[in-house]
C-alpha cells in the first residue's frame, strides 16, 4: 500500500533493505551524486547575462534568479524514503522541471472541461492578436504540449527565433541556434523552445482566467502536502489585464529567469502523485485520463509527451525502466517517475554526463 507524507515536515523513511535495496550498492548510487555536482556557476543570474544559453541581446535577463545550491536529492519507495542527501528542503532554480507543472495546469483545465478537444485550434477559446496570422491560426493545443507548435512571433520580448535550430545535446555550444530557417506547419516539425512554452503558459491562464500559481497551489501542491516555500514567477514585462484583475503570466523554464523556485521535497511530492495516475490519499487530483495523455509519445518526438520526457531507447533517459517519464531542467534537475518499481526520485545539480550512470545505478541496488 502506497504511503502518503502527511505533511511537509512529516515524511516516513524506510530501511532500504526492507524496501528491496541493496543498502551499498543504493549508497554507492547515491556517492555517484554527491561526487558530480554540475559544473555550472553559483551565480545563474550572471551566468545567463554573460550568455551561457544565447548571446546578446537575446541574454537579457527578465525574471527574478537564485543563485543555486548544492547537489542533493531523495528516492522513495512505495511513497517512502529511501535515501536523502544534502538540503532537500532547499528551495531552487528548478529550469525546465517547471513544463511539467504547466502541463499539469493543462490538465486540470481539461479536468475542468476547459479543454474537450486537445486538437481544437488554440484561438477558439483564447481569440489573441498571438493566434491571429494564418500559419499560427492553425495551432492547437496538442501542439503547444508537445512542442510542436512551430508558433511565429515574439511573446514577453523575445522571439521564438532564439530557440530555432536548437539542440539539447550540445546546449550552449550550437552555432545554429538562433538562427533563420523556413518554419514547418504545425504538427509536422518538434523543437524544444522556451518562447512557444511560455506562450503555452499564457495560453492556459487565458483559458482558466487566473494565475497559474495560484491554480496549482489550490488544486495540487497544498492537497499533496507540499510546503509553503515555493514559488512560480515570470517576467517583470508579464504582467496583463485579465478579468478585471492583473496578473503575471508565469514562465515554462528559468532561461530568462523566473520558473518554478522549489524543494526536492515538494518535487518528490509532486513525482509522487503523479505515479499514483493523480489520486493523492484517496482523492483524486488529475485524472488518470489525462495523464495517460500526457505520457503518451509524440508522434514526430517519441521521447516527448505533453512537456514530460519519455523512455525511449536509446534517447535522453536510456537508463530509466520502459513506463519511466521524466521532468528535467538545465544544470543538472531531474524528477523521475517510474511505475514498474513504484518509486520516485529526484535530484539536483547533478552534473549532465552523471545522470544516466545515476539511473543505472538506482535502478540496479533494486534486488
């Protein structure tokens, strides 16, 4: 039976033995983290302004920054914990993990019955100047998730050619990121990029009419337990007028700043309902539908879901088991799911060649 922390300072540890580990070879996948911290700079503020992601005027940047921690992370089994190292309770930068929270107010928008057809052009529900041109017009929601939009324009002051040609396996050392090429329809090219995840982001609020901080909060993080430390913030130039109130609309990443500022802890609360098909202590938070949609492989990106990386082999997460799925943010952020051992984990900082043998290495201290 799967355990549910109660609260954010209340979280049951097991022995590892009694969980199905082997006790060294876990420690040793856990010595694996803690000796391959990621290289990058205490300071991401200025290591964004000096360009580490694009040059000027591309740089700039528009959200607030932390300078980071270090190494740490947790695995739980059944819901409880396994192993723990270094500040788990430490709020941070969390880039990329912060997708996968807006796909997950997504889902609650189609919980809701905000969002019936995931095929239905974005426009329909959200009439915005973003959706107006012909080629934008035929955008849909489905593509915003999966990354497939191929959306033209320019949202917050950037524009999405900052992120064309660009390449996650050699980040931050792509000449061909940023610039030109002739643009694909919609649904028919993926390419991972920021500007189009923030637009997804706006998108949804304009459909749920109201902060997706404050969505989430109510309907996810404070039923899971989740502490009050965290936060989600965008831009300072996000700020719009919507239903009588302002509001910011918040950002899918930290590439300009901003994002998702959060806890191991409260990550692993989130992986933990998600392994659980969205039923967190008897009550069910996100529907089973739409996780199994938001797992489910893009047909032109099979190692992509709705802004959750799959395990498809040979690609990103080689290591994880066949069901895993996968949060991942830059510098070194992963949050694993994996199903076929009811387990969570997550870890930060970790540096990018180390997180494949970290897997590995989780993976086989199971017995």
């Amino acid at each position: 039976m799967t355990y549910f922390p109660p609260a954010p300072s209340q979280w049951a540890q097991v022995d590892p033995a009694e969980a199905g580990f082997d006790p060294a070879a876990l420690r040793a996948a856990v010595d694996h983290a803690v000796g391959n911290e990621t290289k990058w700079p205490e300071d991401l503020h200025d290591a964004t302004a000096r360009g580490v992601f694009e040059p000027p005027p591309w740089n700039e940047p528009l959200g607030p920054f932390k300078n980071r921690g270090h190494v740490n992370g947790l695995i739980a089994k059944g819901g409880k914990i396994v192993a723990e190292w270094g500040t788990t309770d430490r709020v941070d930068m969390t880039f990329s993990i912060t997708k996968s929270y807006v796909s997950t107010c997504a889902g609650l928008a189609y919980d809701d019955g905000l969002l019936p057809d995931l095929d239905e052009p974005v426009r329909e529900r959200v009439p915005d100047p973003a959706f107006d041109t012909p080629h934008n017009a035929a955008i849909t929601w489905r593509h915003l998730l999966q990354q497939t939009s191929e959306w033209e324009g320019e949202l917050w002051g950037k524009p999405d050619m900052v992120d064309r040609n660009r390449d996650l396996t050699t980040e931050g050392a792509n000449p061909n990121k940023g610039q030109a090429r002739p643009l694909e329809a919609p649904g028919t090219h993926w390419e991972y990029n920021d500007v189009r995840v923030n637009l997804a982001s706006y998108a949804i609020m304009r459909l749920v009419g109201r902060p997706l901080p404050e969505l989430l909060k109510e309907r996810i993080m404070d039923p899971i337990g989740a502490s009050g430390s965290w936060e989600w913030n965008g831009y300072r130039n996000s700020w719009v007028e919507l239903n009588g109130r302002r509001m910011q609309s918040v950002s899918g990443g930290g590439h300009w700043g901003g994002g998702l500022f959060i806890s191991s802890r409260d990550h692993a609360r989130f992986g933990l309902l998600m392994l659980n098909r969205g039923r967190w202590n008897g009550k069910q938070l996100l529907s089973e539908s739409w996780i199994e949609q938001a797992v489910t492989p893009c047909d032109i990106c099979p190692e992509y879901g709705f802004m959750w990386w799959l395990n498809t082999p040979g690609q990103r997460f080689h290591a994880g088991t066949e069901r895993s799925f996968f949060g991942s943010g830059a510098g070194g952020n992963v949050l694993w799911v994996c199903p076929e051992l009811d387990l969570v984990a997550v870890c930060r900082w970790l540096d990018k060649p180390a997180v494949n043998p970290w897997i590995e290495m989780v993976r086989k201290a199971m017995r």
